[in-house]
C-alpha cells in the first residue's frame, strides 16, 4: 500500500509523513534497524528490562498470594539477562 493512498482518518499526520518523505528527512529502513539493534544491546535497555522483569515477578507472586495459589511464595531477585 502506498502511503499516499491511505485515508487521513487512519493516519492523521499522513501529509505530514508525505512532505517529510519528500524532503528527504525520513530515515532509511535499515537506520532504523540498526538503531533499534543498538539499542536492544544495549546495557541501559539490559538493565531496565531487568528491572522491569523484576516488578512483574513481584506482581505475579503478589497475585498468586491474594488467590490462594501461594502461601509459602517467596520472591527472588532474577541475575541472569
């Protein structure tokens, strides 16, 4: 599909995107992948998925308790990513 086909109701910054595309000021496909690899790689993104990985374990246990599953559940601090 061509963006110049697609309805403003679906893509509302759709002539925004068209103008920038022909300026030249868009990124390239692979710019963008190699950015986003950068960035999974990373140590930061490591660090707060982590983080992140952590906070949802303590949620689950916290479930679990409140349902009854898990009378006895302790929560551990994950080291591996």
């Amino acid at each position: 599909m061509k963006i110049c086909s697609v309805k403003k109701e679906n893509f509302p910054y759709v002539y925004q995107f068209i103008q920038l595309a022909e300026d030249g000021r868009l990124q390239t496909p692979d710019g963008t992948a190699e950015l986003l690899i950068d960035l999974l790689l990373s140590e930061e993104f490591r660090r707060i998925l982590s983080l992140f990985l952590d906070q949802l374990r303590s949620i689950q246990g916290l479930v679990m308790i409140k349902l009854g599953f898990a009378p006895n559940f302790k929560m551990q601090r994950s080291t591996s990513l």
